[in-house]
C-alpha cells in the first residue's frame, strides 16, 4: 500500500513558522507539495480581515503580529499538546448524511437559548488578558460580539473593567469564574459581576491545579524582551491586579481553584450566585449528574482548549456522554477546536444547544483588532448556513443526530 502523502504541516511547525515559507523552502525541507499549488503565484499579502479565505488562516497571522510569549500563551497546551489537536481533529471522524428534496426558501442560523433570541447558536468563551493580543484588548471583542449580536463569557483575568466591557457590548455577559481558595474573594468577583448587571456565572470547573505549558514555556524562551515590558516587578501573576479584584483583599489568594470542588461547594455556589450558573469544564456523563443535581442552569463540556491536562479526549467525543448524563434537565453547551461551521453543526447534531469559540476570536482580535473577530464569526455562521442547507436542514432546531454518523 502506498502511503497517502500528508500536506499539513504539523502544529508545531506552525508555531515556528514554517507554515509561512514558500514552495521552494519546504521543498528543501522534504515537505510535500499539493499538486493545485505546484504552480500557483505568490499570493499578495493580506492587509484586512475580510481577504482571510477560513478562521485557520487567522492563526498564521496572529503568530506574525504577536510577540513569542504572548502568541505561546494562546496556543500553548499541555504536555505535547495533543488534546489541543484532538479537539479539532476529532470533528473529521463525524460525517454529515447530505439530504436534498427539501425547503429552504427561509434558511436561517437563528436560535434560541435561556428563552432568548440569538442570531446564531455560536458564542465567544472567555479569554484571559486580551490587551495581550490587542491594545483595545475586551472592548474590541465586546463591540464584535455586539455588531453581530452574539453573546460573549467575560474572564475573571479580563484585563479592561467588566464595566466598560458591558458597556462595548451593549448588554450583559456571562461572567465567567475562577473560584478562589479564598471564598470572600469568590464571593466579592460575583458580586461585582452582579452589581456590573452580569448575574449568569459561568464556574470553571477544570482548573484543579498546576499544569505544565510546555509550548509557552518554549516562547518565553523564544521572546528576547523582558517581562517587565509587560509586566510589573517581573511577575506572571497580573490577574491579582486585575478590574474583577479591584477592592478585595487578595492576600490570602493562593490559586484559582478552590481546595474542595465538591458537590457542597457547588450547593455554597448556588446560594450565591442569583442569575444562572452555568458549569464549564465537564466531561463526563457522572458529573454532569452531579451539575444538575446540584443546581446548575447548563453545562459546557470543555477541556479549556487542551491547555490543563493531557487526556486525550476530543469535547465533541465528550459531548453524547454528557448529553446523556444531562438527560435532557438543563441545555448542554460545548467549546473546543471549533475551526469550521462543519464544526458547529456537527456539535448541535450530537446535541449541544450553543457552541463557544476561543483561540479563533483572539487570533481575529492579534490579526486585525475588532474587524479581526468580526470576520472569523462571519465566516463561521457563513459555513453553518452553507452546511444547513446542504444537509437539508432550514432552521437549527432541524439539525437532528441522524444527520451525523461517525467513521470508523
């Protein structure tokens, strides 16, 4: 059998850059030519958003306009970063049943969700300190999020105030959480979140500990500037400092995961939170359980990007197993290698109500400030609906799991 040549170059060339080189340059290096760019000119540069042909692309020109550090911090992930690659590749191994004979005059990517309207079932997931990636850093996002009425997860690292953030988008956010081993501090950044008219929190539930970013570690090897550029006394742990725990006393603050992430936390949670809590980070059909047992409004089956842990489990893998364990009490929403709106369709197929893009939004946000992420959602809801009519389907409550199958 002949081996079937490979012309993705890996992940790790991409970081290094060279998915940039010309055609004579990875030929040099042994890399493998596709034969429909044998002799194709050199394309010109892109100089705006709306010339990048997919949200992949975006990558290549956030790692140009970043420094190493800060482009290691978004695409690191754990140990050899293989969840990371998983997540997205796991999506090629489902198939979309294509179906014709159908009517759609009135196509649209419109949904519901929490009895909301929503232009798409598409939402932004929360990113810590974007003005690392832009100078307009959340307010950039928000006011994208807000042009295309979508709805955006704030992080607890955000590095603008929740305030003006609410402000860009014209509405309230998802306040995402990372609960702290000081419970008054927890308390405190859900408070300012409510009082900023953000009630829903959404607590990250995959944060247990340290992790080991082997890639962003390899950056800042790589960046020849020094951290205080950036950083004040030469320290990482900015997030102290940050809007969302201005007026607390961090002092006793050691990490941003709680000692005890138990069910009785969760019930301790409930009491306090008075919007919806939603519970990103779960993976399992088990504590999918325990989520709604112990109140929770949704879940999100995320890994945090591959970025914590090695597992090996693809999201969309994880997805029917929660589905499953949610038994249908509360939405179940999932994150993780989203490239293609194939990608979304196949997620609400296997049974998500929304789906969250993170890395894609920060490398629009590196590449070209706002118009950066307003053109990756674009170009995703365009997939979606070019998908949902190819497979028949006019309206996303028409996408259904016998239009998926899976490969072997």
């Amino acid at each position: 059998m002949l081996d079937t040549p490979r012309y993705v170059l890996s992940r790790r060339a991409v970081l290094g850059g060279l998915a940039a080189l010309p055609i004579a340059g990875a030929r040099a290096l042994g890399q493998p030519i596709p034969p429909s760019q044998e002799f194709q000119r050199a394309l010109p540069p892109i100089t705006a958003a709306d010339q990048v042909p997919n949200v992949m692309e975006f990558e290549a020109l956030a790692r140009n306009a970043l420094p190493p550090a800060h482009f290691g911090y978004i695409a690191t992930g754990a140990d050899d970063d293989r969840t990371v690659l998983r997540n997205h590749d796991a999506f090629s191994h489902y198939e979309i049943r294509a179906h014709r004979f159908n009517n759609l005059a009135h196509l649209t990517t419109a949904t519901r969700v929490f009895g909301a309207a929503w232009s798409t079932p598409i939402y932004l997931s929360a990113v810590s300190a974007m003005r690392a990636f832009h100078p307009e850093g959340e307010i950039a996002v928000a006011g994208a999020a807000a042009s295309r009425s979508m709805q955006m997860m704030l992080s607890t690292g955000t590095s603008l105030p929740i305030e003006a953030v609410v402000a860009a988008r014209g509405g309230a956010l998802w306040q995402q959480l990372y609960a702290t081993n000081d419970w008054s501090v927890t308390a405190g950044i859900i408070r300012h979140a409510r009082d900023a008219g953000c009630p829903d929190v959404v607590l990250t539930a995959d944060s247990p500990g340290a992790r080991n970013n082997e890639t962003l570690r390899r950056a800042m090897l790589a960046d020849s500037r020094h951290c205080t550029d950036c950083h004040v006394n030469n320290s990482h742990d900015m997030w102290r400092r940050g809007p969302m725990f201005a007026g607390l006393d961090v002092s006793r603050v050691t990490t941003l995961a709680p000692p005890d992430l138990s069910p009785a936390f969760l019930d301790r949670l409930r009491v306090e939170v008075k919007g919806r809590l939603l519970i990103k980070g779960v993976v399992t059909a088990e504590d999918a359980a325990i989520a709604v047992e112990h109140g929770a409004d949704a879940i999100i089956v995320s890994n945090h990007g591959g970025r914590n842990e090695e597992t090996l489990r693809a999201t969309v893998d994880c997805l029917p197993e929660v589905v499953s364990g949610a038994a249908g009490r509360i939405p179940v929403f999932v994150d993780g290698g989203i490239r293609r709106g194939t990608d979304v369709f196949k997620a609400l197929a296997l049974g998500a109500t929304a789906v969250g893009v993170g890395r894609p939004q920060v490398w629009g946000l590196a590449a070209f400030g706002r118009p950066g992420v307003e053109a990756v959602i674009d170009i995703l809801n365009r997939e979606l609906a070019t998908i949902m009519r190819q497979a028949g389907t006019p309206t996303i409550a028409d996408i259904r799991s016998s239009l998926v199958v899976r490969s072997q």
